[in-house]
C-alpha cells in the first residue's frame, strides 16, 4: 500500500471515529440512542480525500457504532476491511506469470513498461494463452514478488557471478554494525580524478581508505597512483600507527589484500582478514556512503583546481577528513565519528613500530646457501649470508618483493628475526678485504694434539682382529728399490 493511501485510510478511521466517538464517551439513555443517531446521520461532514460535503445515513453510522462499542479498539474496528481477494491476481494467470518470471530472470534491468510490452507482443503470437494484461497489473505483480529493476552490468557471467546473483536472490541482505571500537575496520581502494605530475604526465589516482566500522571514523586515507600490495600496506600500516591494531578488517578480493606479503603481515599482527564475497559490493556498504561523500563534498570543491597534482590532492584530502568528516554529525550516528570513539568501548591494541611492520609484511621461503661464495638468490639478486651461518645448507628467509634492498634470516622454528642481510656489493668486495671466518654455532677452536695415535681406532682393531688369526700377511712382498753400500755406490758412479 502506498504512503497516500495510507494517509487517506487514517483520515476515514479518524473520521468515523469522530462522528460516534460522542457516544462512546457519554452513552445515550435506553430509548434515546434512536434520536441520536438520526441527529448524526442529519449533519454535514467533509469528505477527507476531496474536502466536499457528505452525509451518511442512519444505518451505516449504526452500524459503526455497534463495530466500536464491542471492540477494545475502537478505531481498529472502523478501519475498512480488507478485501477477501486482496494480494491475489485475476488478470496474471499462472502460465502468464511464468512467462513474465523468465522474461524477468533474462533482463532484470529491463523497466516496468518494456516487461509489460514485450509479454503483450508475446500474447500477440500466442492467443491462445489469453489477452495481456495491463501496465498497473504488470507492474503490481511484480513488485509484490520484489522484482525490482536492477542496474545493468557488463559482468563477465562466470560460475561464481552466477552464485552470487543466487544468493542474492535468496538470502537477505540486513545493515549491521560491530559492538566495539577497533573491531572491525573496512579498507577499499576508490579510483578518483585525473591528476598531473611535475613532468607533465596524467595519471588517475586511486584513494584508499580505511574505516572503523562501529564509529565510521577514517582512520587513515591517502592517494596512489597505483593499486598494489605496497600501497595497500604502506597506507594500512599509517592507520596502524595513527589507531592502533584492530581485531579484524574486512576488504575485497583485490590483489593487492589478497598478495602473500598483506596475508602474511595480518595474521602476524593477530588481525582476523575477512573478505566479502565475490560481486557482493554490497557487503562493504559503508565504504560506498563514503565514497559518496568524498565525491559530493570535497571532489566538488577541486574542480575548478587546474592542474590538481597528487601533492595537493592529498593534503586537501587529509585537511577535509581531519577538521570535516570526522567531527561532522554523522546521519546515521546522529554524533560525529570522532565523538563515537572517545565515547565507545575500544578493544584496539598498541601499534609496533615501523621496522616491525617492515618485517611483519614479507613473504617468507626457503632459499639454498651457495657454498662457494656464501650467497642466496632471491628473485635473481644475490644476497650475502653472515659467514657464522655458513654451515646452513639452506635459510629461511623473508622479503617484499617490490623492495629487494632488505631481507631477513629467520628461525624456521619459531620465526625470530635472526639477521638481515642485504644484496651482493661486488665492487666492495673487489678492494680485497677479506673477514677471518667466524666460528660456526657449535664449533670450537681447534687444536692438533700431536701426542694422538696417528692410527685410528677401527684400523688398529682391525689390525689386531688380523694378528689374532695367527695368519700370515696374505702377500709376496716386492722390493722395487734397494739401498747399496758405499762400494757399490763408488763403482757405479766410477
């Protein structure tokens, strides 16, 4: 039922009610509630919906006058009833409402009116299934069966769009809110305007922002030419430092959220990653309200900025959020973001610092050390390892795979920082200097002791096991060279 008729039923309930609800309050003697009725039923009243005289006879307000004195709820009783075939349809029948279900499952982005022509020419060529209905009937069926038209996207029709779309349909979709602050935050890119770089370049830039779910305040926002893994983390991490870490964080399935290093660094840090489902941008809804308000009310006010660079953008940006967004009454909140969390109960944690974040968000791997120089390869760059790890035959390491300027040795036990180390310097190396070996984990300086039996234990039990047998050596010795006298030494030499 619409808001008008709606409107125009209270006005017939509160008329009706006006004109018996004298005799409610003082109840006519026995044999004169005859007369009193006749007296209403003489009187003018204004019709609610045109405003023009009417009167009613003296039956109809008899019986609303009986309806109200045995009910508990007067007013409820004057309403007009419900008609017994209300919600059912004469002029769709079942085989039409077939049809139309398929048309509309094939073309939900179609209007109303174009649903209603197109199963008109469809009853042209099939008469037998009767006349068409019209327009309103068309359109009343429909939306009693919530068949909203629905905007039209050019989405690629894969198996997981297709489940998508079915839950859609199936499931309900309800706003919901975490209890705390620092629960939950929302973090999603939003591409912006063109802007231009101090060479001249145009590029389009991509906003991240980052929010708390139960107070809505931006934790951190920030503009990037790109949408990457990097970006992703150096803004991520920024909010860390500005909010301290939240219990979880919900974002889509974009690659830069879905990379190794964002992965790894999340459930480092103790942050639950929830992702929404594929095509349901409707689950990160308030990332959306968002961006609304970012293109309505500060992107309004740029575009007559020329040429807008990254710099400006972002302070502009940063300036807005910090002394607007977050300290304007929000509508739904009806209090600012920023009044929300100093009131509300947080369960956020404290920030490390940035070396730890750095360390947190890389890949980890198994690299095998080259023994002839003492270096791992990671992504075609040498790296050296320290010498006291030489006896390793392969390290852990960690690294971010946009920055090969740092990696990391770790315990594959329990993930404890080792060492860095750092890429092959070769024109270093080439001046000659050269470090004495360090002692490994385990070893000791060695010392030869010459007073130690050269023969080693199992060759001397061999041996006597041998002389035991009471044998012979099994072999005719040979002498290939034999020592001459001093005689014989002169005739040969004479």
């Amino acid at each position: 039922m619409s808001k008008k008729s709606q409107n125009e039923r209270k006005k017939w309930e509160q008329l009706r009610f006006s004109i018996i609800g004298k005799l409610l309050v003082r109840p006519p003697k026995r044999g004169e509630l005859q007369k009193e009725l006749e007296k209403l039923s003489q009187e003018e009243y204004r019709d609610p919906e045109t405003g023009e005289v009417v009167t009613f006879g003296f039956s109809t307000i008899e019986r609303w006058y009986y309806q109200a004195l045995k009910s508990d709820d007067p007013v409820k009783a004057l309403r007009r009833k419900i008609r017994k075939d209300a919600g059912t349809s004469t002029a769709i029948s079942p085989q039409l409402f077939t049809i139309l279900k398929k048309q509309y499952d094939n073309y939900p982005h179609w209007s109303y009116k174009l649903h209603s022509d197109n199963l008109e020419a469809y009853l042209e060529k099939n008469p037998e299934l009767g006349e068409a209905p019209s327009y309103s009937s068309v359109t009343r069926r429909m939306k009693r069966q919530g068949w909203y038209k629905k905007p039209y996207r050019h989405e690629p029709q894969t198996p997981g769009y297709e489940r998508a779309q079915d839950r859609l349909a199936k499931r309900e979709v309800r706003g919901w809110e975490s209890e705390y602050v620092h629960s939950l935050w929302h973090a999603d890119f939003h591409e912006g305007k063109r802007v231009v770089d101090v060479h001249g370049n145009w590029h389009t830039p991509k906003v991240l922002c980052i929010l708390d779910d139960r107070s809505r305040l931006c934790c951190h926002i920030q503009w990037y030419l790109s949408e990457t893994a990097e970006t992703f983390i150096h803004g991520l991490t920024q909010a860390f430092q500005k909010r301290g870490l939240p219990r979880s964080i919900m974002t889509d399935n974009g690659s830069a959220m879905v990379a190794h290093e964002t992965q790894n660094g999340l459930l480092r840090l103790g942050i639950v990653h929830e992702k929404t489902l594929p095509y349901s941008p409707y689950q990160n809804g308030k990332q959306e309200i968002f961006w609304a308000q970012l293109e309505g009310r500060l992107m309004a006010m740029l575009t007559k900025v020329k040429p807008l660079t990254l710099e400006f953008l972002n302070k502009a940006t940063q300036a807005w959020v910090e002394l607007e967004y977050n300290r304007r009454i929000h509508e739904e909140l009806s209090t600012s973001p920023l009044s929300r969390v100093l009131q509300g109960r947080s369960v956020s944690r404290p920030s490390p610092d940035s070396d730890t974040f750095r360390f947190m968000f890389t890949l980890q791997e198994r690299r095998t050390q080259r023994r002839s120089d003492g270096t791992i390869s990671i992504q075609g760059v040498r790296f050296e390892v320290p010498t006291r790890f030489r006896h390793l035959k392969h390290l852990f390491v960690r690294y971010q795979s946009w920055d090969l300027s740092l990696a990391y040795l770790i315990d594959e036990r329990n993930d404890d920082l080792l060492t860095r180390i750092y890429p092959q310097d070769k024109t270093k190396n080439a001046h000659g200097y050269r470090r004495a070996l360090e002692p490994s984990v385990d070893d000791q300086t060695q010392v030869k002791d010459r007073t130690a039996d050269p023969i080693p234990p199992l060759l001397r039990k061999i041996l006597s096991d041998y002389a035991a047998t009471g044998l012979p050596p099994a072999y005719v010795p040979k002498e290939e060279f034999t020592v001459m006298d001093d005689k014989e030494k002169n005739h040969h030499e004479g």
